[in-house]
C-alpha cells in the first residue's frame, strides 16, 4: 500500500497528509495501550508485593518437594563435577563478634551479652548451625580462595537432607521447622535497586534450577553466596533489604572479609539482623602437608621433602600462606601431586602473589597440556589457542562486571560501532536486493535500502541482548495454566508478543528509519520535495511497523499459545547451555519457517504476485530469526570468529572446558572455577612473562 502512494507522486499530496494523520492518530491512540502491555510483559512486574504490602502467598507441599528436588539434583551434579571440599580439608573458622556481627544477646534470644562457644570445622556447620546458634543465621567470610562456595554447596546438601528427615523428628531440631526449602542462590545476580528479594529469589530458582515457582521468604532458607561479587554501592541496599525481607528467619551468608568490613563500615549500613559471624582460618602446615603427602604416589613422596620442610619451619612465610587455601592446594595437587612435575619450583618464588599467579597458570596448562594429549579427550584444543579464547572471554567478563558466560549475551560483547555498521550494511543490502527484485524505481530503492539501515542501526546498537525462548529467566513458551482456555491462552499468549516485539521496534526502529531516508532522496524542489519525502518516509516507516511487527506478533502468540507448553505452576526449564541453545535454535527455525510458509498462503490467496509474495514473507522472516537470540549469537560469533578472539565451534569449547575443570555449569550459564582463575586470565598480559608468552602465542 505505501509503495503503490510512492507511486503516486506528489500531486496525491492530500491523500499523503490524510494517510500519515490516520497513523499518527491510530499511535496517538493505541499507545497507552501499548505501554500497559509492555509493562505486563516485563520480568519485573510478576512477584509483586500485593497492596496491602504483604508477599504473595505462599508454595503448596507439593511444590516445596518439587524445589527441593531441583535443587538437589542441581547441587548434586556440581558437586561430583566440581570435586568439593575434601573431607581431608576441614575448615576452622574463629568467631567474631561485635562490630562485625550482631549484639550477643539479640543472636542469643536470651538476653545474655556473651559469646557464643561455637566449636567445629566444616563437617559440622549444619549441626553449629542447627543446635549451637539461637537464630540459625550465620554470615561466613573468608579470603579469595577460602573455600566459602564449596562450603555452601555442602551446607545446602546437608540441610536439603536434613529436611527429608520424618517430619516430626526435624520439626524439634532443624533451623526450618516450618519445613522451608535451603536454596542456593548467587548474589551476584540480584539488582536490589530494582528487584525485590522475593522476584529475585523468583529468578534464581527459575535460572539455576530450572523451575517456575513464586516463592514467599516464608517458604525458603535463603542460602546466598558472594556479597562481594555485587558492585560496592549495592551491598548496603542489599543487607538492608535481606533484614527486611527475612525479619528473624534462618539464612546464611558469605562475603570475603574484606569487602564486608568496608560494606559494614558505612554510615548508612547495617550487619545482618541476629547472625554470627565466622571467619575461615587458612589452612594449618599440617593439614598442607598431609593432604599433598596422601595425594602424591609413595614413590614420589620424597620429591616434597624441601617444600615440606619449608612450610613446617615457616608456617606464617610467603609458601605456607600461599598453599594456606583449599582453591591454592587443591591447583598444587594437581599440578605437582598427581601431575608429576617437581614442586621444587615453589620455593623460587619471591612472593606470595607470584606463587599465586603461577599456580592459576599452572591450572590451564594442566587443562590444556602442550602438546595436546589425545587420549581420553574427545576435543584437541593447542593450549595458545584455548588461553587466547579464554582469556577474551574472561575480560569480556571482567568488563560487563559479570560471572556468567551466557550465549545469547555474546552479541554485547561486539563493540557497538562495529554491531551497528555489521547490521546496517546488513539490513541496508537485504531491502536493496528485495527492492531490485521488485524492478523498484531509484528514489524508492532508496528509500528501502535507508529504511533497512537505519532500522539494522538501531538494532545492532542496542545494548540488551534478546533472550533465548526456553531461557530459564523467561517463560516465552509456556502461558497460562492448564485449566484456562484456549481463548485465555491466545489472549495471554498474544499480549506477551505484542509487548516483547511489537512495541520496542515499532516506535523506535520504523519512525527514525523513515526520517533517516529523507537523506538519501534527491531533491529538486528543497520545499515541497522536503515535505513529500518527510511524509513518505513517516508513511513508509509507521505502514511497514504496523503491517509487519504487529501480525507478525499476532501470529506468534497465536502459535505459541495453540503448540508451546501449558504452564502450571511448576514448569521444569531447559537449563543445560548446550540443550539452551539447542532449543532456541529448533524453536526460531521452526517458528520461522511456520511464518513464512503461513505467510505465503495469505499473500497468494489475496492475489499478490509471486515477487511481492516473496517480499511480503521474506522480510518478517528474517527479522524475526534476526531479532532472536540465535541470530544474535551467530552474528556475533561469527565476527568473533573473524577477528581471532573465539573458536568456530563456540558451544562445544565451552562445554569441553567445563568438562576439563576450567569452566563450570551454573544453571543456563557457564562461570569460571573461580573469580581468581577468571581475574588471572584477564589480566595476565600486565606481567612481563604473561607478554612474552602472549607474544610467542
């Protein structure tokens, strides 16, 4: 329709004006519309407090079985992947009191102003926590590397087998009586500038366990790891919201002790309401020793005699404190115990730092031997090769302040100049050729390889990258309940679409387009040309948003709702990467062979020729595969790819370095080991070896 007023030229100059005042004004109109749907669709309006201030009600029996199943199935396999804390390993930990941590008598209940006798190592800190501390509430700190992660993990298994206990029996002893769910749950994920704890905590057990449950604070033991891991001005909004949220209930904490005497400090701040605070003592030279000596064969047990020696005579000296964490043992065993290199070289090193440094190196040329062993490894990765992937991906994360390595946020890491030129050559192209295609006149060619452009330019400088469908933080495919209707489904269904594609791009990426290609029609008359092309381009621009993005939301939500799966209040998500992205991309081909089959049929039974077939059900269809994660994530990676900075086969790296113990699965997303591995990584070329290693890479 809006080539064919194109065609009309200037002289339908009212019909122009009474076109773009009906698009203006249908807009005008439907816009409050549009932005309660798109309010309805966001991750942040679900999980509300209701009116009265008091959180949704709370999860069936059932549904608390559930949770607790997902996340022992979770922690579990991270646990035999991960080889935690050794039993040989037990951690001590010394207890400190105020200012640290709470008043006594408010962590006693009984108004007495003494500290608490808490004795033990890491096998007991259920039982310290269960029968020694009043307020079952406990905030961990410890040094990088101390072992807080592992240690939570176990905690989380022991509580979740606790809670399996006869109902009657745990109801007398366990720190939930009320039969709450121990959750693990990574700060490092939660906004608390615009996420309320219960929708976080909604998030995390969506994200990491694969689970779709709205749970109050009444239904969980918030077990929450890294305070350090949050950017420093929201740490004191965070342990002020955890007071308010959880009142007097359990809950455990870890922070390094660092970052939480600097939190604590503050004016504004608060210690976490009633809970002891412990700190992790590093690991005594008898435990050091002892545990390389068990971990070596008897035959090389000599081979430690001068590093043993060293440590037992300098306990407190730059060896001994270096090997003093489970994180620093357990690289030394790994590379010197069980891989049969001579640990004399430890004693070379002139400070702790570099004997730190040198370990964590030691742990990817363990991973990634030089040169490669193949048996036993389905993949052969050149150690340069994999350090140099690695190493752009640690500070792609390092940069964006983040722990997670997700697929569908590879698109971000592209630098936006080069984001926004890829895909307005890209878009630009695809219009030009389907307006050559359609034997279309200069000026409008024009028009169309503008308004593809300038509408790529928009998309490729956006600074949110689109989410897979079956991502555990989202609920794309499922709607409604099973006992709703299919009317309500549709209706649901469509609302969602209409608020996560149609109304981003229609208001933005169509009306700037349109003005973008006055620019590139030539003009004779600068007055009247000016006008007419203004209208035709706004024309264009609004015409092409509402006769595509609008039924091709339509079109979707009606698809998902009629063939995705129905909700119920307990959905299990897709949580695997490598399942994720393969998901996605079954889930974007299909639907966008659907639409475009779908599509055609409509076109030709309404009379359109084959060109204008073609171009009425190509062009949705490429946006919808484009605007999606998948090819957000293919178009990245394949400049990637290009520049040198990751592999051709992305997934399956990542996947082969969480096997090798470089990387590890949390949830739908990989991490490093640890912060320390990635913040080496990163920042290895600061160092003169670390330079000329690059170099002769």
């Amino acid at each position: 329709m809006t080539l064919f007023f194109l065609d009309e030229g200037r002289e339908k100059a009212n019909q122009w004006a009474g076109i773009f005042a009906f698009y203006l004004a249908f807009v005008v109109a439907l816009s409050p519309v549009l932005v309660r749907l798109r309010k309805q669709a966001s991750p942040l309006s679900q999980g509300r407090p209701n009116r009265s201030g008091n959180h949704a009600s709370g999860l069936a029996a059932e549904e608390r079985d559930i949770l607790t199943d997902a996340v022992a199935r979770e922690l579990r396999r991270e646990e035999k992947q991960r080889g935690l804390l050794d039993p040989r390993l037990p951690l001590l930990w010394t207890v400190m009191g105020p200012p640290l941590s709470d008043h006594w008598r408010v962590i006693r209940h009984d108004g007495d102003d003494q500290p608490l006798v808490l004795e033990g190592d890491s096998n007991d800190l259920l039982v310290l926590l269960r029968d020694l501390i009043p307020s079952h509430r406990l905030a961990v700190l410890g040094e990088p590397g101390a072992g807080k992660t592992s240690l939570l993990i176990k905690l989380t298994l022991a509580a979740l087998a606790d809670r399996e206990l006869d109902a009657e029996a745990a109801a007398s002893s366990s720190p939930f009586p009320d039969r709450r769910v121990p959750v693990l749950c990574r700060l490092s994920t939660w906004d608390p500038f615009t996420q309320s704890v219960t929708q976080w905590l909604s998030d995390c057990i969506r994200r990491d366990y694969g689970v779709a449950l709205k749970p109050s604070p009444e239904d969980v033991f918030p077990i929450m790891d890294g305070l350090d891991e949050m950017p420093e001005e929201s740490r004191v909004v965070a342990v002020k919201a955890i007071n308010v949220t959880f009142g007097d209930a359990p809950l455990v904490l870890t922070c390094r002790t660092k970052e939480y005497r600097d939190t604590i400090a503050r004016q504004n701040a608060d210690v976490i309401t009633g809970a002891v605070v412990i700190s992790l003592n590093p690991l005594s030279s008898e435990t050091i020793c002892g545990y390389l000596t068990d971990a070596t064969k008897p035959s090389r047990v000599n081979q430690w005699a001068k590093v043993f020696s060293r440590i037992k005579r300098y306990p407190r000296g730059r060896l001994a404190t270096s090997l003093s964490t489970p994180l620093a043992l357990n690289l030394a065993r790994a590379t010197y115990a069980e891989g049969g290199r001579d640990p004399s070289i430890l004693l070379t090193f002139r400070s702790k730092s570099d004997l730190e440094m040198h370990l964590l190196d030691q742990l990817l040329l363990s991973c990634y031997p030089d040169p490669p062993v193949l048996e036993g490894n389905p993949k052969h990765y050149r150690h340069t090769d994999a350090r140099r992937w690695l190493a752009f991906i640690a500070r792609s994360s390092l940069r964006r302040k983040t722990h997670d390595i997700a697929w569908w946020e590879l698109w971000i890491v592209v630098p936006r100049p080069i984001r926004g030129l890829t895909t307005a050559l890209l878009f630009g192209l695809a219009a030009g050729i389907l307006g050559l295609m359609m034997a279309l006149p200069s000026q409008e060619l024009w028009i169309l390889f503008s308004l593809g452009a300038s509408g790529g330019m928009i998309s490729g400088l956006k600074d949110q990258p689109a989410r897979p469908s079956a991502a555990p933080a989202r609920n794309a495919l499922s709607f409604g309940s099973p006992a709703e209707g299919i009317g309500r489904r549709i209706i649901s269904s469509v609302r969602r679409e209409l608020g996560r594609r149609f109304i981003p791009v229609f208001a933005g990426t169509f009306t700037l387009s349109g003005l973008t290609s006055i620019i590139f029609i030539s003009l004779e008359d600068p007055v009247s040309d000016m006008i007419y092309a203004a209208l035709a381009a706004a024309i264009l621009g609004l015409g092409l948003g509402v006769s595509i993005w609008f039924p091709l939301s339509i079109f979707l939500g009606v698809l998902l709702a009629l063939f995705g799966k129905p909700r119920n209040t307990y959905v299990h998500y897709v949580i695997d990467p490598v399942s994720l992205y393969r998901k996605e991309r079954r889930t974007i081909l299909s639907a966008g062979a659907a639409f475009m089959i779908v599509s055609s049929l409509t076109w030709v039974l309404a009379g359109l020729t084959l060109t204008q077939t073609l171009f009425l059900a190509i062009v949705p269809t490429i946006l919808l595969l484009y605007t999606s994660a998948l090819g957000e994530h293919l178009m990245a990676r394949l400049l990637l790819v290009l520049a040198g900075k990751l592999p051709l086969s992305l997934m399956e790296f990542l996947e082969d370095a969480n096997r090798r113990g470089v990387l590890r699965q949390v949830g739908g997303v990989y991490q490093f080991r640890h912060a320390l591995v990635r913040d080496r990584l990163a920042r290895r070329d600061e160092s003169g070896t670390s330079r000329e290693a690059s170099h002769s890479a």
